[in-house]
C-alpha cells in the first residue's frame, strides 16, 4: 500500500488559533466526535506534484489529529496508463481525444491491477479524479460509502471520454466538483467543495526577508525592478508560452523580469515538450527566470510569490488554480484568465484581475503595474476572501460534514 510522504513541519490543530480564531477549530472538533471509530481512505494518482497532492499531504494529519483514521493510499501504472490518463484530462477539458479505442481496455487493465493491490474496507472512500475512478467496482458488496471528488474542468467535456467514464461516477453514492459549473447530468447528489490551501504549510507561512533575499539572489532575481511570476507546472494548459508573450508586450514599455517557476507531476508524461517550448519562446531574454523545480521546493516557490509584484495564472483551462490562492493569500495583486475556478477566487476589480487572452493580460499587468495603490488595495482583499473560504480547515469541515450526512441516511 503507497502511503504519500508527508511535510517534515507539522501543525497541529491549536496552531490555527491564531489564524481563524478558537471557535472554527473547535467546531472541527464538535463535528469530528461523531465520527470517531469511522474510518476514511483518500486514493489518488499521485504523491507529488499537483493541487490534489498538496491538499492530502495536508488534510491528512489534521483528520488523524480529530481522530477520524484516514490513510492517503497512490495508486500506480505504467507510462502507458499515465499517457492514456493524461489524454483523458486534456479531452475532458474540451480537447479532441485521438487515442485509439483499447486505450480504453487499457485503462481497466491497471484498474484491475490497483484493485487487487489496494485494500478497500474504510467506511468513507474518497476517489480523486479521473486516474483511479474505476475502483468503484471494487466496492465490497456495496458496503461504505463512496464518494467521486473531480478537481478539473468538466463543463465542456469530450462526449466520447466522459462517456466512459461516467459509467463508473454513475455507481458513486456521490461526486464533489470545484465549481457549479463543472457539475454534470448525474443519477446521484452533487456536491460544491472549493479546494483550499493550507496558511501553515511551507509553502504559506510567512517567511523572514533574509529568506526571501536569499532565494531571488541564489536565482538572479533583481529585487529592485518589478517580478511578475507564474508558478505552475509545466503544462500547455497552464500556457506559460502564453505568458512569455504577454510579459513581452508589458516589456515594451515597462523594465521588469518574468519568473516562470514549476516542476512535474508523476502523472504527467507531458512536462519535458513544454518546459522546451517555453525556454525557445523566452529566447536569450536575461530577464526571463525559468525554474524547473523539484518538489521540495515549497519553501522557495513562497519565496517567489511573496517577492512578486504580480502573480499571473494565464490557464487555458482550469480545475481551481490553487496557486491562484497562493497568490491572494500572500496579498499579492493577481491577473488572471476567467477560465475554471479562477472566478470563484479573482472577483474582477475587488480581489484581482480577470483577463481572455495574451493581450488582455498584458493589459492587466501594465495598469497593475502603474497604479500600485490599486494593486496593494486589491492584494488585501484577496488575502480576506481566501481566509473566508479557501483555507484547508474548511476543507476539513466540508469533509466532516458530508460524512456525517452519509451516516444520518442509514
């Protein structure tokens, strides 16, 4: 059984205090003590890399600490498996699939293989996305409940795949999606969960300027000229050639550098082709700053954002964008596309910038970057508006509660 690694800095629940105040945390443990002796079990399709990882490697410790036994089980598959899942996510975000149909057989095969390999007895199961949606049929006589969580965009979905798969979301005694919009004609009840992140994390915790100093040095970053970054993964829908040209246009009239910061996923056989397509659009241009990272990163991808004078998440499409958050949290002015999520998070002209396309963005920017009152002004609201709604204790809460919900129907 794959257990996902965890941070090597722990928070407890009583570190929140000071974040959300005592009555939120002690909510969390009202609803928990009716769930004690119940267990969960969360499966995804990977340990590192992605928002899903990031949001079990926190919401993990923080269910055992209520005393709600929950293990994270990963599960696995060959290259093939992960090409075929990776096409899936393109086409169930509108793109054409062009795989042939015993992709299809294909993926069932490493489902079975999965199955037989991860055990199934919690009382709440939890299947994040498309990778391992198929193990319903692994249910035990129908026993606990099963619930499908989607993270990505289905709103325009390719018929052909969703389909597919929708032969197996159909047998779920539920499904969660990230935004009303990507909800779908289904037999069972739907559910809205934004997807948070957490403000103690390596990646959000408030760091010292020595810190933040040290990473723009060790990366050749000036700290006196305006940064705008982008982190992400290396992704074509992400476009981070996209935002090559749009800091392009904002060169032309104002000095400034672009971070374009990210790694990999192990699901996604796609990173190296994009990684060398953004660098062949930055060119020899110095001040284009781009950083294949490792997953460890976190510390230095906080670093980043809280020394930006601008984050931009230009998505093609979009699940949630939790780097969005990331952005608002650490009250940085952010543009970013309408696309997915995003305006669940970026309210256009009170909690940051909504853009359409290369031009649009470029736009954003340049006013961002001219009226820095606007900015700031922009950067603390947003900072209230993830405290409100976008922070891993919710999450934990939205969980707690369903479970609960779940145990008053029998």
């Amino acid at each position: 059984m794959s257990t996902a690694p965890s941070e090597t800095r722990v928070s407890t629940l009583d570190d929140y205090n000071r974040v959300l105040g005592e009555a939120e945390i002690a909510e969390l443990r009202t609803l928990a003590a009716r769930l004690r002796g119940r267990s969960v079990q969360m499966i995804n399709s990977t340990a590192v890399g992605g928002g899903v990882a990031e949001i079990l490697n926190r919401m993990i410790p923080l269910m055992q600490e209520l005393e709600v036994p929950t293990r994270w089980d990963v599960i696995t598959g060959g290259e093939d498996f992960f090409a075929i899942t990776k096409a899936f996510h393109n086409a169930l975000h509108g793109e054409g699939f062009r795989m042939s149909d015993e992709s299809f057989n294909t993926f069932l095969a490493y489902t079975e293989q999965n199955r037989a390999r991860l055990q199934f007895d919690a009382d709440f199961t939890v299947i994040h996305d498309p990778q391992p949606v198929a193990l319903i049929d692994a249910r035990p006589n129908g026993s606990g409940h099963w619930i499908w969580r989607c993270h990505i965009d289905l709103s325009q979905p390719n018929l052909k795949v969703w389909g597919f798969l929708a032969q197996s979301v159909n047998k779920y005694d539920g499904a969660i999606f990230s935004s009303p919009a990507f909800s779908r004609q289904l037999p069972i009840p739907q559910y809205l969960f934004y997807p948070s992140i957490d403000p103690l994390s390596e990646k959000n915790r408030e760091l010292e300027p020595c810190v933040i100093e040290e990473t723009l040095r060790r990366f050749q970053i000036d700290p006196a000229r305006p940064i705008i970054t982008q982190i992400s993964r290396f992704d074509r829908l992400k476009d981070p050639v996209g935002v090559v040209r749009a800091y392009q246009i904002v060169k032309r009239y104002t000095d400034c550098q672009l971070v374009l910061a990210g790694g990999g996923a192990t699901d996604d056989p796609e990173g190296d082709a994009v990684l060398a397509e953004v660098r062949e659009a930055a060119g020899k241009d110095a001040d284009i700053h781009i950083l294949d990272l490792p997953p460890w990163s976190a510390v230095e991808i906080n670093a980043l954002q809280r020394a930006s004078t601008i984050i931009v998440q230009k998505s093609l499409r979009e699940g949630f964008g939790l780097t969005v958050t990331e952005g608002l949290w650490k009250k940085k002015p952010v543009v970013a596309s309408a696309v997915g999520g995003i305006p669940s998070q970026v309210i256009h002209k009170h909690t940051g910038m909504l853009a359409h396309s290369i031009e649009g963005t470029a736009y954003q920017i340049r006013f961002l970057l001219s009226n820095p009152g606007i900015a700031q002004r922009l950067g603390e609201q947003g900072h209230e508006h993830v405290r409100e709604h976008f922070l891993i204790t919710s999450d934990v809460r939205r969980h707690l509660t369903l479970f609960l919900h779940y145990l008053r129907e029998n």
